[in-house]
C-alpha cells in the first residue's frame, strides 16, 4: 500500500470545499480582545498556526487590532479571503453569513449552537441558514461545532490542546466536534498523525457526505475515520463511503447501541436511525465497523499504514517471543473469525533449524526470548504459502532484540503487512514504535490491540472481497402481481423467483377444500386466504396436520367464523431449520434485506443479518454468517444444512424484486425452512405501499 505524506499536495478538485478546509486568509467574525472570549480563542489559535492570515472582524473595533468589517479587512490586506468563522449568536448569524458570500467568501464556519438542536425557533434559522448557502454557493461547516483542523497546518478550533495532536496522513470525520477532538487525540496519543479533524455539527451543509467524497481525492490521507451518530441521507452515505473504501481504508464507529435517538436530537437536531442497520450497510459499504473509541484506534493505526488486497479469508502468522501474551493474541483473533493456517511442513522444518525445539512452530510461532534468528524466523513465516500477513508480539528488550532493526533487516515488511504489539514501557517502545513508522510498520501497546489491529486488516480485505460487484444478476420475467396480495399471489412470485413453495389449492367453497384434501400429499395446511390478515396465526387462521374430512370441517367452520373470503389448502412440508427472510423499504437507507433464525427468540436478541439492496450475490451467501445462532445452520445435529448459494439466490432476487416496484414496502417470508431437499417458503406476505 502506498502511503501518502502529510505535505502531499493540496486537493483542487472542490474549490468550494477547498477554501473551507484548505483556507489563505480566514476572517473570524465576532473577534474580541476579551481573554476567553469564543471569538478571542478561534482568532488566537489561528494566529498561533502561523499558516493562514487571520483576521479579528468586529463592528465595535476601534483599537487598530480589530477591523470593523469584512469589507475593512479587505481593503486593509488586500487579501482574497476563504473562509469566515462567525462565533456570534444565533440569531445574528444569518445576516453575517449573507454579508460573507456577497464579499466573495467561498466558506463558513458556524460555531454557536441555538439552532435545529433547540426546537422550533432554532430550525427555523437553521433552516434559513441551509437557504443562503443554496442560493449563493458559500459552503458551510456547522452550526454547532468546534471545528476542524489540519495539524502542522492550520487550526480552526477553540479548543487550545488542539496545537498538540500529531500530523500526519488520517482523516477524522465525527457527528460532532468534541469526538472530533476526543479520537483525534487518542490517534495522536497511539502515535498516529491525525492529516485533518472535521467535526460537522448539525451539518447544515457541509455532511459527512460531502467530506469523505472531498477525503476520497485528497492525496495527503490515507485511512478515514468516521464517527456516526445520524444519517440523513442513507443511500448517499453508503455511495461515499463505499467510493471511498475502494481507494482507502474506511474504519467507522456508530453510535446507537441503546436508545439514544432523545439525546442525539437535543444534541444534533437529527434523530437517529437503526443503530443495526446503519452498522451492517456501512460494512457492506467497504467501512471496518469497530464498537468502542479504542477499536477505532487499533484499526486505523494498522489500515493506514497497510492494507491487504481483497481476500475471502486471509491467512495470518502469528510470532510471539512470549508464549502468555502470544495465547491471548490467539485467543482473540480465533474468536473473531481470523484464520491461522497450520505452516506448510517446509514452513515448519525450516523453523525447526532456527528455533529450540521445545518452541511450538506450527503457527502461532513461540520462539521463546528473541535471539540472533528472530529475523530469519520472520522470513520464514512470512514466505509459507498459506501466510498473508504477520502478526509480532514481544516484550520490549532493547538488550535482547530492536523489533524494528529486525523487520527492517529481515525484509519481510516489503513482501506481506506487518504488525508489531510491543509491551513495556514508553521510553522503551517509542524509540522502536518511530523506527517501525518510518517503515510503514504499526506498533500496538498490548495483545488485544494487536488482535483487534490484525482483525481490522483481514476484516477489510473480506469485505472488499464480498462486496464488489463483479457477477450481473439473471434477469427473470416476472409475472404481474395484482395488490393487494394474498399469500398464495405471494408464493406465485417466490415460484417465478426460483424460490420453492408447498403445494397448494385456491379453495372458493368447502367443496374446494375437500376436493383439494384428495389431490394433495397428506397432512395439509389449512388456512385463511385473506390479503387484509397478515398474523393468520394470531387470530385463528391457521390449522395444521389436517388429515381427514373431519379434520378439515373443524378448521374450516374456525375459518368460517372469521368470514374467510377463501381457503388456501396446502402440503405441509417436512422437519428442517426454520429461518426467516425479509425484504422492506427503510425510511433512511431504502430497501433492505433482513434475515435471521426463525421464531421470536432472534428478534429477541436483535440476532439478525442485515444487507442493502445492491447486496452482491457473493456477499448473500454468506450474510447469515453474522449470526450468533449461525453454527445451527453447518448441520447441527443432523439437521439439514443450509444450502448457502440458493439462500444467496433468492436474498437477490426479492432485494432486486423490492426494488424494482415501488409499489410495494415489504416482502416477507416467515417461515423459510432448510429441509433434506433444499429451501421452502411456508408463507409469504406481501405489503403493498399506502400510495
């Protein structure tokens, strides 16, 4: 992976968006000579870059310092300025943005809250705000926010501490300013260069949308990390991050796990949306999605340093001077899903020569305290067949072994990425962790970072493996379907789909019925044909196991009294694995697919998979493997297991189906169940749109 520099040229693609992150000359409207003042800290901490002329703008100047004007300060300087940070209150604002775009400002800045987050009398400024921006053109970060910054650059933030953070090539793009700064300081802590911070506030304007697209041409960065807390405009998001994904790392955290959607509106003015679904699209995407700050770290420490090409499964070495820490490294990564191929018996013998021979050599690789082979070791896991990249652990030992001398000497960090975790303290890792940098080699303080590192590594490859489009779906002639439309309509689809069905008989009259129960394979299904009723079990409608004449009045006379328009008589199908499969129109992200175990237990437990409608036939084959339940789907038991390539099949088929046919909101098919002969849908409901 090339990894761009901090001073990589600037990006001349978006100009508008050029002038507000990449600013000559910023005017700070609302400046003070009063110490603490909002406007005083932004116009100092410019000043203290040094890397941008800056100017106080405040219509009561009258000290020679201040300019009463932005016209003023243009007459003053001369200088074309780029960008206006207005740190004045809310109701102020809108006439001080219009001033900034008729004096030729390209971008703004708004600090202040009192917006969307406060209720009805802030929406309406905000709103006011998002009309001046369309009509003229100036692009506008905030309101609402602290800001951005490009460290070594310039500093558009009033949080002082800023100046702090190391440069260098990862762009932090956060819902809000003060994640903003709390991941970009826990970046530069783990020493990884923070290129630029943006925190978007109520994104009036300028979104996460807007930056990534911006992040994506911009040479100077190498990794994305995208805090996320709403979504505006899912399909949008998805087309950025997913572009952007292609070309570099994507690493995303999203807030939502509990029900948050009170206080990210008071914090905001957006509401939440499913913190599930906003998780599994963005992953679909090509986005690593980690659950806390520090996954965050480990992942972009390792992904903008290297990356793996796109593969299914990568297969990683694992080297440990320590065989505790090394257990725990192994631990980790097995349990999520990264594999540790046993090395090649070559491999394996080579190892053998290098290594005492109470050492274990098979992968992980313990080479007890480092000596003089370590590098060899090294190479030589590194050149197995089955090997994609290397994960070391070690002690720090400046006595014993320099981990970065090693890599370098050894070479191996050119064939395969490499990871280091070293353990000890800071003035015996730093000096090994910057040799490691230079050479493009991540250094993680302990085990578990280095696993969550390494599945981060392997974790963008599968999906840039998974997702991308490379098979054209067949195209199939699809009846016309009448709505609204009953469960056996519903199965007539799934039939056309290539999805099979029970056998069945459309019963008008009890007479139907009985005639159905002679030429149907024994029990049957009896139950209530009615497009109106979609929970048949709930209210009666349903009767299993019917075998005889008798039987089947009992049911009908039940179906009778819930004036059943029709009857729908069917084979019931044999014992399998019951799943649920879905497809439905979200109102952020447009239509989804949803699956899981069937019953209530999965729903229960939010046990569900989750995929988009572009869901890439590869990519649905195994979408159920993010399951909890999914070992019960390998043939548990001697059940049946399931077929993943017709799953596959038909997820594809109802997500392009869905979308398609606007008329519809929701296909559902509850029960699905793997049997010995393949997939069978036992009902299916289709919902029409209100519309």
């Amino acid at each position: 992976m090339t990894v761009p520099t901090a001073t990589s040229p600037a990006v001349t693609a978006h100009s508008g968006m050029d002038r507000l992150f990449r600013p000559r000359a910023v005017a700070v409207v609302g400046a003070s000579t009063s110490p603490g003042k909002l406007g005083t800290v932004m116009l100092e901490a410019l000043t203290r870059s040094g890397s941008v002329s800056a100017y106080g703008i405040n219509p009561r100047a009258n000290d020679g310092v201040l300019h009463p004007s932005l016209q003023s300060a243009t007459d003053t300087h001369g200088d074309t300025i780029d960008l206006a940070v207005l740190c004045i209150p809310a109701a102020a604002t809108p006439a001080a943005l219009e001033e900034a775009a008729q004096h030729g400002i390209g971008a703004a800045l708004i600090c202040s809250g009192g917006f969307a987050e406060t209720g009805t009398e802030g929406t309406a400024l905000q709103q006011r705000i998002a009309e001046i921006s369309a009509t003229t053109g100036i692009r506008v970060l905030g309101p609402n926010t602290s800001g951005f910054f490009r460290p070594g650059e310039a500093v558009v933030s009033f949080v002082p501490t800023v100046e702090h953070i190391k440069a260098g090539t990862v762009a932090v793009v956060a819902a809000s300013g003060g994640m903003n700064h709390a991941l970009s300081f826990l970046l530069s802590e783990r020493g990884v260069g923070v290129g630029i911070g943006v925190g978007l506030g109520n994104c009036v304007d300028v979104s996460a949308i807007d930056t990534i697209e911006y992040l994506r041409h911009d040479p100077a960065i190498s990794a994305i990390a995208l805090h996320v807390e709403s979504v505006h405009d899912g399909q949008r998001l998805l087309a950025a991050v997913r572009a952007a994904s292609a070309v570099k790392p994507v690493v995303a955290i999203v807030v939502g796990r509990s029900d948050v959607s009170a206080f990210s509106e008071s914090h905001t003015g957006a509401l939440a949306t499913s913190w599930r679904v906003t998780r599994a699209l963005l992953a679909e995407a090509g986005a690593v999605v980690v659950d806390s700050e520090q996954q965050l770290v480990d992942a972009v420490a390792v992904l903008s340093h290297s990356r793996l090409p796109a593969c299914a499964n990568a297969g990683i070495g694992l080297v440990t001077a320590q065989a505790g820490p090394g257990l725990m490294v192994l631990d980790e990564l097995q349990s999520q899903g990264v594999r540790i191929p046993a090395l090649t018996e070559h491999t394996q013998n080579r190892l053998a020569t290098l290594l005492p021979p109470m050492t274990y050599q098979a992968n992980p690789v313990d080479t007890g305290r480092p000596g003089p082979t370590f590098a060899s070791v090294l190479s030589a896991t590194a050149a197995d067949p089955h090997i994609d990249a290397l994960a070391v652990y070690a002690l720090a030992e400046p006595d014993a072994i320099d981990l970065a001398d090693t890599v370098h000497a050894s070479g191996v960090h050119a064939a395969v990425p490499v990871v280091l975790g070293i353990g000890g303290p800071a003035t015996a890792i730093t000096p090994t962790a910057d040799a490691a940098t230079r050479l493009h080699v991540p250094v993680l303080p302990s085990p578990t970072a280095l696993a969550t590192g390494i599945r981060a590594l392997v974790h963008d490859a599968r999906l840039q493996y998974l997702h991308k489009p490379t098979e054209t779906p067949e195209t199939i002639p699809l009846p016309a379907l009448t709505l609204p439309a009953d469960e056996a309509a519903a199965k007539d689809l799934l039939d056309t789909l290539g999805l099979s069905t029970p056998a069945r008989r459309v019963c008008g009259s009890r007479a139907d019925a009985h005639q159905a129960l002679t030429e149907l394979t024994l029990p049957v299904a009896v139950k209530i044909l009615d497009p109106t009723v979609l929970h048949k079990t709930d209210i009666g409608g349903v009767h299993l196991g019917i075998r005889t004449p008798a039987d089947l009045d009992a049911a009908l006379d039940i179906l009778d009294s819930l004036a059943a328009p029709a009857y729908l008589v069917e084979t019931m199908a044999v014992p399998g694995t019951d799943l649920f499969l879905g497809a439905r129109r979200d109102a952020v992200f447009g239509p989804i697919v949803v699956a899981g175990l069937g019953g209530t237990a999965a729903e229960a437990l939010g046990d569900v998979a989750i995929r988009s409608h572009r869901v890439t036939p590869r990519a649905a084959t195994t979408m159920l493997d993010d399951l909890l339940c999914a070992p019960l789907l390998n043939g548990w038991r001697g059940a049946p297991a399931l077929d993943r390539a017709a799953f596959g099949r038909i997820v594809t088929a109802i997500a392009g189906y869905l979308t398609d046919h606007p008329e519809i909101t929701d296909i559902e098919i509850n029960p699905l169940r793997q049997t010995a002969d393949g997939l069978i849908a036992l009902d299916a409901v289709i919902i029409a749109s209100p519309e």
